[in-house]
C-alpha cells in the first residue's frame, strides 16, 4: 500500500548525457508543478560543447527544479532527489545532494565502459557506496525498450526515450497529473506521431513502474502555494527579457530593431525575436559584434527603438562603437548576458564579472547607465526600463544580466500592459534655432532628429563637437565641458529610481549589498538570518550607473557593509570608493549562484570576526586578500 | 529606387555645400571628388534631407562634413555596418558611404564584404590613395609591393588587394572606377549608382599629394595609353586612334593587342566588347587589370539585379503581418502555458 506523504519544498535535479534529453525531461516536470501550483524556481545546467563525447565527465547536462508551497527565491542549495542517466552524471553531482537523499539511477547505462569513462573502478550502485542514500537502481534502458516492444522505430530511436521514463517515474513519485502532459507530447511531437507515440508509451510505463514497484512505497504531495492572484506562466530570463523589448519599443511607438551576432548565452534573444515578426521587429544576424553594434546605431540613428545583445567577449568588441553612441548620444540599449571569463571563459556557466567592463570598459571618459535584472521576469521590466532612459536622456544603456537568469525560470505574474507608462518621443521637426548640442533643461538629452527632416540637415560623429552647434571643436574648455555633461546626464538617470528594493531596517549590523541575478540566494539568505533574530539588512540594486542616492543615507547606519558578487569584487571598490567605508566583500567565482547556507555561513563568520583566510571554494566574507 | 528618388526637386551645387571650412591639404584630390559629388546630387532629384553621407574614419572620411545632408562620421571602417541599420530601418532615405583604402580594406575589410553580400541598398564611394594620410603616411592594403613609406623604410612587402575584385567576389551586384579628376565619367557614374537597386561599389583613384603623390599621374596623365573607357556595346579599345585592344585568350586573361587588318595585328571584331550586364566571369576580368600591366578599366565595369536586403527583410515582416495579422502583445504575453490564481491565492 502506498504511503501519502506531505512536503513543504522539494529540490530535484535531473542530470544526464548532453544528449540524454535532461532539458526536456527538466522543463516538462517544471510545467506540472507549475500547473500543481506550487512556486517553482529552475536551474539549467549545461556544458559548452553541443555534444560532449557520450558518457563522459565533461558531457554531463544537468536541470534543477525547486517547487514548494511556499515562496521561494532560488532554485534550491541542494538537490534532494538527483536523476542520473549515467555513471558520468552520478560522479558529477552525487556532492551536491543532501545527506540521505534519493538516488535514481538507470542503472542500465551503469555498464564497465561508462563506469571507466566516468573514473569508477567498479559500479557505485552495487558495491555499498551509496548506502548513506536512498538508492533506486533501475534499468531505465530496458524498460524503455521493453515498453516499446513492437514499435515501428529503430532499436536507437527507442533508447532515446528513456527520458520520458524518467519524467514519468517522477510524476507518479509526487502525485502528478498525466494527461496534460500526455496532450504536451503529442503538441511537441505533432510532426512525429511515430515518436509521440513511442513517448507517450515509455512515459506511461515510467509512471506505472512507479505505482507497482515495491521500491517506491511514498507518494510525495507539495500543495499548492499561496499566491497573489493573477495569471501567471513560466517565463526564463531571456524570454522575458525578448518581450520586454519588444514592449518596450510598442511603448514608444516605434518599430524594434535588433542586431545581433550568435553568442551563448545571448543568442536566444535574436531567436525569440526573430519569430515576432508580425510585431515590426526586424532583426538582422551582423557579421560580427562589432558590426551589430554599428548597425544598431544606425537605426537609432534612423529613428528606430534599436537594441543588440551579446554576453562579455561580444561586448569587448563593441566597446569602441559603444563610445560612438556616448559621443553622438543616441538611444541604444545594449544587453549583455553575462558569463564566465576572461575571454572564452566558462560560455555556459554564470558570473557578475562584466560590471566594471559596463561601468568603464571604453576608451576616453564615457559614463553611461547601467541596469541589471535580477530574475527572470524582472528581465522584462528591465528591458522597458532600459528603453526609456535611452530614448528620454538620448544616451546608450547598458542591460546586465546573466546566464542563471537567462536561462533558469520562474512563474511570473504576467504583466497589465496598459498599466505601462507610454515612453514619450519627440522628434524635433523645427527647424528654428535648430542646434544640434541644444539641451532639455530636465534631462540634458539633445533633440533626437532623425534623417528625412526638412531643414534640420546636420552632421554628427565620434569627434568632440562643440556644446552647442555640434560643429567639430578642439577648443579645450569645450571639451572638458562636454565630458561633465555627458556624466551629468548619466548621473540625472536617478531621477527615474523607483523605490528602493530593500528587505529589512535602515540600520542595523550588516547592510547587504547585491544586484543581478544574486537576488534570491541574497533575499532568502537573508530572510532566513532575521528569522533567526540577526539585524541584517538587503538591499538589491537595479541601476549600478548611476548609484542609488538613497545609499548615501543607508550606508552609514551599519556595522557592516558587505557587497555580495559572483565575480572578485568589481562593485564593492565602487562602493568603496564613493563612500570611504570599508565594504567587504562576498565573493564567488565558481560558474555557479550562491547557495543559501554559503551566504548565510560568510555573514555568521562575519558577525563572528571571521573576514578572510578562506580555504579553497569556501565562500566567505573578504577585503579582497590575495588567496593564491 | 526609394519614393524620394522620384520627387522633382530642383537644386544646384551650392546647395549641397555646408558652412564648414574644407580642411582637407592643398591638392588633394578628395577637393574634386567633393565638388562632382555635389554637383552631381543637385541633379538627381533628391530632396536634401533625404540624403545621408556615413564614412569611416581617415581623410576621406570628413566627407559628410562638408555635405549640406545628413551626415554621420562614424569610427574606422565600420561605416557599412551603421549604414546597414539606417537603410534597414528607414529604406527611404538615399544613403551614401564614404571610406578609403584603409578605412574600407584594411579595418572595416569585414564589413564591406558582408555589405556587398547582402546587397544593402548603399551607395559605396572608396577612395584609393594608396596610403593612410591621416596617421601620416603608412602603406596601406592597396599599397604596391616594396612601398616606402613611415612604418616600411624599406619597402612594403605584402601584395595588395584589389578592390573591384574583392568586391566582385563578395558577391557586389555594381563596380565602377575612375579618377579624382574625371568629373565627367564620376558624374556619369554616380547617376548610374544611384539609379542601381543594391549596393554600389565604387572605386575613386584619388591623389594624396602630400604621403603619396603621383601615385595615379601614369594613369591620370595619359589616360590615353592607360585608361579604357567602358562603353556599353563598343570593343574595348584605348592608345592613339584606338589602335590597340584587349583580346582574351584560350586561357580566358586578357591580351593587349594591336588593332587592325595587317599582320600580326587582331580585326576589332576579336576584341572584347563591353556589357555592363555581362557575366561575373567578364567582370573578373575586368577587374583584374590592373595598372601597369593593363589601361584601367574606367566607367560602370559591371551591374546585375538582385533584391536588396533591406527589401527582403521587410518582405519577411509583411508576410508575417499577412500571415498571422499584427501582432497582439497582450497575446503573445499570455501564450504558452498560463494559470490563473483565484482571490483566495490558489491556483484556480
């Protein structure tokens, strides 16, 4: 007899070859907690190479699910359950699971070549290893096979299926309903009734498996959450933040440009925008980052609501036209998703080390605003944000965000469009006293006059111009001149700050800085310590260029000020430096977001006494102490 | 052709002169360019604002400067990629480049490529001189083998490019050459560039007198003996009396042959005949003779029609309107799959 039992939260990680289809398996059971109720938070988890050889360490692909019936921020620390296809996926990520955790293995892949490939000398699944877990050792393979006997497809198309054991074995595990997802299958597979079929079939065995194998006795139930009402869907970063350009340039009334050149983790941007057609948007594949750059710049030049995207090398390259844009200040909103680095660094794998390549990464003095999303539907909010202040103040912005946020999900309240404030333009068309430096009083943004304007004909380009007629200038108070505006343009973007995104007291013992994607390991983290009675404070920053005003007041309030980073400090000697306090520093740079009991052990240490001297890949608070 | 094209408006030379000051040195042939340029675009029948001038960086590129348009003097060859957003997003507009051989070759060399490729509605003036001019003389990728100058006291040692097969080979649906100083055909030309459909790619021999002079007098002086002008229809001739020719040979190069009935000499009904709509492989011909082995080939060397990108690109977006009706927002935000969560905070 099968044993119901409640759960609050529930962690899984399905992880498998590249080519075992963990994606899949992954962002199907996040619809059916979706579709539960439950809140859910997603981790995708891949590596750089499209197929990394089979079985092997290197090829492991990997997708975290948290659900729970309460809110939740992150995709979870620790996995609690963990899925391997393979050998290879047992090694890589048994370290990750909580103590005493389930374990389920294929156990049809755990055969002497996969052990080797994956370094076991014999197999983990028979030799006691894993009795500290709760171990279910099943060949997924075979029944796979077996539950396709008489199929019409090949014996390697049927091995493909496994993965729909797999989700089939967890949806009876926690009790979830079967035919919506069976109707998903056959949508997904429409084009391929033969495989819709075959998926369905495995999908079902996998499920069935579950309720007459005396090896699960528990059913497990994570109730509903409590939300504000609404509609939701399930949105990943880059999703949100593709239609909130493309709202964003609705808003203004102007067709969206995009130019982009593929780069991971960005390139699904130009992949989602290049399907929304029948919205205006043009997109255009330039032959490289920097010729996207230049072709965005055209188009605002031309009028259009422009915009590209790329992630840290791309934006190397197109430093020096980014300049161009500061100088003849046109709107352009520049996305960059950030990832490892320096140079190729890690393409699939997370990190904050981009920001003092947004903050100064051009050559001469060329300051411009800089917003970051801190989730995956804040990405949409951000991109309309992003498209306002570079239309409003005629200035390029930059859009920080990263590949957790870009690719991990969340349910997300969608948006009442009308309750978006339109992004007014104004493109001048009179001709007198037409000056091309001439500035609004309130934002110090030139007049955005586009080609095709009679009697407003005028030159622009990368050469200091004088302040106001736009001629070229060498004069030297000129330029000093026009270095300060263009930085007090910048700086008035503080005026559209909304209210500060604060979690806690306005004094207190530590003052946690964060921005970006570090926002739910910070918040919950934090949640967590004033639960426990700790005078801890967070404050998430959206825009980093300009800083937030309202830090000035803030800051001085604390013991302790601590800037939280997935990168060596890059926003901390900001904050140091603006306010001579001395803000320490939490800091990781492993490709991974800050776990929960990482952030909330560096600031016990903290509060402890304990700053530096960290042991390898232990996450504590620093002054930036060399570690090596 | 763009709408604004088409509308009747009567200009003269001055108005397409700015107040700025002209800087380029004394003698430079970027002087002449300027003024066949504008004396040009007063007939053609543009309304001012309806023109943009986008350049590179270099000597050339202060062109825009000078133009009474719109003007945008962008950073170093990356003029292609910034007038590929303009003429994408506002297809009405005439939209010209100005780069050099540097400029357009050597470090925008990418960007021209990719232009050319796409066939961008963007009328593409390069003008050589053989030398970068505003860093102060270094030898360019034009530069002849063994080229003195600041960075190669000794000489240069890498070949050049050609440009007009470069761009042949990028796929470029329209080349044309002549010199600074030969307003007449540069007129002719230019009407012709700006009537074709696609980008146009033109290459100007331009004197720098003061890194590089005389580097084009051979051609310039006795464009008699060193010039070829292309005539549609007519046997490519060019010396005293036309009494020489180009024939091509079993091994498809061209010859230069002496033109006549007598011995030793080839009837003109042997040499090659011009046509502008010709093959690629006629194109390539053209484009490879090269001073001083050959006269230079001068005028429209070759056209063909082909949509232009900026075109198709919209096509896309109209069949999609046709196909699907414009889009809805709140219904692309409400796709996939939604839930809705009742007052009581759970999922209904």
């Amino acid at each position: 007899m099968t044993k119901q039992h409640e759960l609050d939260r529930v962690v899984i990680r399905f992880a498998g070859d590249s080519g075992d289809g963990m994606q899949l398996t992954g962002t199907e059971f996040t619809k059916a907690a979706a579709e539960a109720g439950n809140d859910i938070a997603t981790f995708p988890d891949f590596p750089a190479e499209i197929r990394a050889p089979a079985g092997s360490l290197p090829g492991v692909s990997g997708f975290q699910l948290h659900f729970s019936s309460s809110e939740i921020y992150t995709p979870g620390d620790a996995p609690d359950v963990l899925v391997v296809m393979n050998p290879a996926a047992l090694k890589t990520n048994l370290k990750d699971l909580v103590e005493g955790g389930t374990i389920i293995a294929n156990a049809g892949m755990f055969v002497e070549a996969n052990l080797k490939k994956a370094g076991y000398a014999d197999n983990p699944l028979e030799n006691g290893s894993l009795d500290a877990y709760k171990l279910h050792a099943i060949d997924i393979s075979a029944l796979t096979l077996a539950a396709l006997d008489g199929s019409p497809l090949s014996t390697k198309e049927k091995g493909r299926a496994k993965n729909f054991f797999a989700l089939g074995l967890v949806f009876w595990m926690y009790g979830r309903e079967t035919e919506s997802e069976i109707r998903r299958i056959h949508k997904q597979f429409a084009k391929k009734p033969d495989l819709a079929e075959a998926n369905i079939l495995v999908f079902k065995a996998g499920y069935h498996y579950g309720e007459t194998a005396e090896v699960f006795q528990t059913q497990y139930k994570v109730p509903p959450a409590r939300w504000t009402p609404g509609v939701y869907r399930n949105i990943t970063g880059n999703e949100a933040l593709s239609m909130g350009l493309l709202v964003g340039a609705h808003l203004a009334g102007k067709p969206l440009f995009y130019s982009g050149y593929p780069i991971t983790p960005a390139s699904s941007i130009l992949h989602s925008l290049a399907k929304y057609k029948q919205f205006g948007c043009v997109t255009f594949q330039a032959e490289d980052e920097i010729a996207a750059m230049g072709a965005a710049i055209g188009g605002a030049y031309g009028g259009a609501a422009a915009v590209t995207a790329s992630s840290g090398p791309g934006i190397a390259l197109k430093g020096e036209a980014i300049g161009l844009a500061v100088m003849t200040e046109l709107p352009v909103v520049i996305v960059n998703v950030q990832r490892g680095g320096p140079s190729t660094g890690l393409p699939t794998k997370t990190e904050q080390s981009d920001l003092a390549q947004a903050l100064y990464g051009r050559n001469g003095e060329a300051p411009l605003p800089v917003i970051a999303a801190k989730t995956p539907g804040d990405s949409f909010y951000c991109a309309v944000e992003a498209m306002r202040v570079a239309i409003k103040y005629m200035v390029p912005v930059i859009l920080l965000s990263d590949g957790y946020i870009a690719n991990g999900s969340e349910p997300w309240p969608l948006p009442d469009l009308r309750s978006l404030q339109p992004i007014p333009v104004n493109h001048r068309t009179d001709p007198e006293n037409y000056y091309v430096y001439d500035r609004d009083p309130a934002t110090l943004a030139r007049a955005w006059v586009t080609p095709g304007t009679p009697g407003l004909e005028h030159r622009i380009g990368g050469i200091e111009k004088d302040a106001l007629t736009g001629n070229i200038s060498y004069d030297p108070a000129n330029h000093e001149r026009q270095t300060y505006v263009r930085a007090d343009k910048v700086a008035r973007v503080a005026q559209e700050f909304g209210e500060l995104d604060m979690r806690g007291e306005d004094e207190g013992d530590v003052l946690l800085i964060g921005w970006g994607g570090t926002f739910g390991s910070l918040r919950q983290a934090t949640e967590a310590m004033r639960d426990q009675g700790k005078k801890v404070t967070h404050v998430h920053l959206r825009w980093l260029s300009p800083l937030e005003p309202k830090l000035d007041a803030l800051i001085p309030r604390f013991k302790h000020v601590v800037c939280a980073e997935l990168n060596a400090g890059q926003l901390r000697p900001v904050l140091r430096s603006k306010y001579l306090v001395d803000v320490v520093g939490l800091n990781k740079i492993q490709g991974q977001p800050f776990k929960v009991r990482e952030v909330i052990a560096a600031i016990d240490g903290l509060l402890g006494d304990r700053v530096g001297a960290s042991k390898d890949g232990e996450t504590v608070v620093t002054r930036g102490e060399a570690r090596a | 052709m763009s709408d604004a094209a088409k509308k009747p408006v009567k200009l003269g030379k001055k108005d397409f002169e700015s107040d700025q000051d002209v800087r380029w040195c004394p003698g430079c042939g970027d002087y002449a360019i300027l003024a066949t340029v504008q004396r040009t675009l007063a007939t053609l029948g543009v309304a001012r604002e309806k023109t943009v001038f986008i350049s590179g960086i270099g000597c050339s590129s202060r062109f825009p400067y000078y133009m009474n348009t719109y003007g945008f003097h962008t950073i170093h060859g990356r003029a292609p990629a910034i007038a590929t957003g303009l003429k994408v997003t506002r297809p009405d507009l005439d939209v010209w480049v100005i780069t050099g051989d540097g400029d357009g070759l050597s470090i925008g060399g990418n960007h021209l490529i990719h232009v050319l490729r796409r066939n961008v509605d963007l009328k593409i003036l390069l003008f050589n001189n053989q030398i970068y001019g505003l860093t102060k003389g270094q030898y360019s990728p034009t530069s002849k083998v063994g080229t003195r100058a600041a960075s190669t006291p000794s000489g240069s040692v890498d070949h050049p490019v050609n440009p007009l097969a470069l761009a042949l080979g990028a796929g470029a649906t329209f080349i044309a050459r002549c010199t600074d100083t030969d307003a007449k055909t540069m007129a002719a030309i230019l009407k012709a560039a700006h009537e074709h459909p696609g980008t146009t790619f033109v290459e100007l021999l331009q004197n720098c007198p003061v890194f590089n002079d005389g580097i084009w007098d051979a051609v310039k002086d006795d464009a008699v003996n060193h010039q070829i002008k292309l005539v549609e229809g007519e046997p490519m001739r060019f010396g005293p009396n036309g009494s020489k020719g180009i024939r091509v040979t079993d091994d498809l190069e061209p010859e230069i042959v002496e033109v006549g009935d007598g011995p030793g000499q080839v009837p003109v009904s042997q040499l090659l005949v011009h046509k502008e709509r010709g093959s690629k492989m006629r194109a390539n011909l053209l484009a490879r003779m090269t001073h001083p082995d050959f006269p230079v080939p001068v005028g429209v060397l070759h056209s063909e029609v082909k949509p232009t990108y900026e075109t198709m690109a919209h096509q896309k977006v109209d069949d999609a309107i046709a196909q699907q009706g414009t889009g809805d927002l709140q219904k692309l935000l409400f796709s996939g799959m939604t839930w809705e969560v009742d007052a009581d905070g759970v999922k209904a």
